[in-house]
C-alpha cells in the first residue's frame, strides 16, 4: 500500500508537472511558419466613410503572439496616419476635393506587406497624393530593411538607381516638373511575390497623373545581389535563382504562352483596355506601331512593358489586350539583357521563322536594329528579339 500511495504521488507529481509545463508552453507565441501564415492568419480591411470619402487600411488577425499583431497594426496606423486621414473626413465639404485611401497587401513566406495611397486633401489641407510602404518580418515583428534582401545594399541600390537613370527617364514625360529618380527611396518600400517596389515622396518623383512616382524591380532582375543564405529573406520568399533543364524550361515557357501571359506581367490576352486603364492608369496616350497600338501603364509594375491592341484610331474602350512587349523579362533563364540568341534556340529549337529588322523596319517598331525569332505555340506567337550583339533585347506574345 505504501508503495502504490508513493507511486500515486509520483504520478500525481508528474501529471502537476505536465499540466503546468502545458500551461507554460500553450503561452509561448509558436514559431511562424509558411502554413502558419497561410492557413491562420489573415489581412482585415478597415474601413471608415463619409459620403463618397472613404479611408480603408489593413490589419493583421491570427498572429499567434497577440502582442507582436498589436505593434504591427499599431505601426501601419501611425505611419500611414489613419487617424489625421479619419479627422480630415469629418472636415471635407460636399462637392469639394475628397479623400481616398485605399491599399495593396502580401501576406506570404512569413512576412507582410503593404502599400496604403492617401489621394485628395491631405494633412496639410492641399489636394495631394502619397504612398505609406511597409513591411514587416512575421516571426519578429521587426520591420525588414534592405540588408535582410541583399547581400551588399550600396551596390544593389546603386545598379537600380543606374537601370532606372538608362531607362526609364526614356518612358517619362518631358513636362513632369519632379522626375529626380535617384537616390531612390531606400526606407520606402514594398515587398510581393514578383518584386520589390519603391515609392517616392511626391516632390521627388510624381507623375502627371497626380500620382507620386514608384520604381518597381522583380527579384531575378536583381538576383546577383540577393542573399543566399537558406534562412534569409530571399530563400523564405522562394524568390532565388532556380536551375532547369532545357526541356523544364521549355515546358514552362510553352504553358506561360498558352495562358496568354508574361512572367511578372499585370495584364494578360484577353483583358479589357477599359480595366486596365483604369486599375493602372495611362502614362502617356498609346502610339502606333505597323498593325496596332501600344500602351504605357503607370503603374510601377509596368516599367519598361508594353501592352498591345488593335490598330484602331476611334478610341480604345472597347479594345482588348492582342499583345504584350516587355524589355525586362526572365523566361525561366532566358533573360532580356543577359541571354545569347544560341541559347533560346538551343532551348526552343529553330523558329517557325526568323526576319531580319534593318534601320527602316527597327524604327517603324521602336527597335534597335536586329533579328526577330517567331515560335507558334498553340494560337499564340512568341516573339524573342536579339540586338545587334545577338543578346535578347525584348519578349512579345500576341494572338
């Protein structure tokens, strides 16, 4: 008896010190993982109106460690100053220039991101446009800087400010007053799973839309810079360079054409011009090249693609999108600046033909002189430009 009461309390020790070690544990914020972020925990939206005025902005739910969400959803607050936003609706007269917030959210690979737009009266009183980028690491609740994504930040700043400086003043109107590209916005930034985007304070870069400017770059454009560690940033989002087989990579590319899309592309066959234009906004009216019409977005996601209608000059309302042109694509290896002719055609095998675009006809398409590779695949044409140098210059798929 003396032994089964001794071992009773033995057990009723061990079971004391389970339940309190269960206790102790079920306290413990849980490691975020991937599915962690995926299956429990979720992005509410906020919303306040007035009449047509509206301020919506987003909140984390589901965090396991509730006081991490709470300092995350306290930052988005304060830094996009939700509450001077809320006051300025109660001040805004009927008929008069309104206020509208709204945003875009990433919540994947264990981090979270967002870019909230204030447009109409801001908190200086005057009509006016900004941008409130963040983003944060979900099993720290620390806000991600530019050296969680890569491995020398001076340098990878410094080859986007020279990309943006070669190229893209080219897409940019001659009349914005502030079009300065550089320095870019280092502490203004916004993770998804294409790319990183910068957004610049309005008196630095805005455009005629109002809008303020932003320079986004998708993560194989800047792949030489990125981490490699298997813990980092780059790794997490699953965004590091990848190696496949000739026939991997075809495959691939043979079912991105299929879909009617590009790689990192917004906007796919099919779509209306209608939609687009108002989700993205026009940068410029479209020009004509021989056969149809080309279109330049706003949207920073656009820089240096083109998207293709019909030829018709009564308007673009009804048109829809025949066509995509992008000069900084990545075709599961096969890049735009990088990669040589013999490659895709050891890839892809001979084109279904191949033209040879002189002075005259590289003009009449906006092209440096070179050669073009047509391949068919289903009802869709894929167009592989090389320069003179034999170097891919730019990707088009059209019906």
């Amino acid at each position: 008896m003396v032994v089964r009461k001794r071992g009773f309390r033995v057990f009723a020790l061990l079971c004391a010190l389970c339940a309190s070690l269960l206790f102790l544990y079920s306290n413990v914020p849980s490691a975020i993982t991937e599915e962690t972020v995926t299956s429990v925990i979720t992005v509410t939206e906020v919303t306040t109106s007035m009449g047509e005025n509206t301020v919506s902005y987003p909140q984390l739910e589901g965090m396991p460690d509730v006081q991490m969400q709470q300092v995350i959803n306290d930052a988005i607050v304060e830094k996009a100053k939700i509450a001077q936003r809320i006051v300025t609706l109660s001040t805004l007269q009927s008929g008069g220039t309104g206020l509208t917030v709204g945003y875009e959210a990433y919540l994947g690979s264990t981090i979270f991101s967002t870019v909230i737009s204030a447009q109409g009266i801001l908190e200086n009183g005057r009509a006016g446009q900004s941008y409130t980028a963040l983003a944060f690491d979900l099993a720290t609740g620390r806000a991600l800087t530019l050296s969680d994504l890569f491995i020398d930040v001076e340098a990878a700043v410094a080859y986007m400010e020279t990309v943006l400086t070669d190229t893209y003043l080219d897409e940019l109107s001659s009349y914005l007053e502030n079009a300065e590209l550089t320095p870019l916005p280092q502490d203004s930034f916004m993770l998804d799973a294409d790319g990183i985007t910068f957004y610049y304070p309005a008196k630095q870069f805005s455009l005629l839309s109002g809008y303020c400017g932003a320079a986004q770059f998708n993560y194989d454009e800047l792949s030489d810079y990125l981490l490699t560690d298997a813990d980092a940033l780059p790794a997490r989002l699953g965004v590091l360079p990848v190696t496949l087989s000739d026939a991997e990579i075809r495959t691939k590319i043979e079912q991105t054409v299929t879909a009617g899309e590009l790689p990192h592309v917004k906007a796919k066959l099919g779509d209306s011009m209608t939609g687009l234009v108002q989700q993205y906004r026009l940068l410029r009216q479209p020009d004509q090249y021989p056969g149809g019409r080309y279109f330049q977005m706003e949207a920073p996601a656009f820089r240096q693609v083109l998207v293709l209608t019909d030829a018709l000059t009564s308007g673009w309302e009804n048109s829809v999108v025949n066509g995509l042109m992008s000069f900084r694509e990545d075709l599961y290896g096969i890049r735009t600046g990088v990669t040589q002719r013999d490659r895709w055609l050891q890839v892809l095998g001979d084109p279904e033909s191949t033209v040879a675009f002189g002075e005259d006809l590289a003009y009449d398409y906006g092209l440096p002189i070179g050669t073009a590779d047509y391949y068919t695949i289903g009802n869709r044409q894929l167009l592989l430009y090389a320069d003179e140098n034999d170097v891919l210059y730019a990707v088009r798929l059209t019906e």
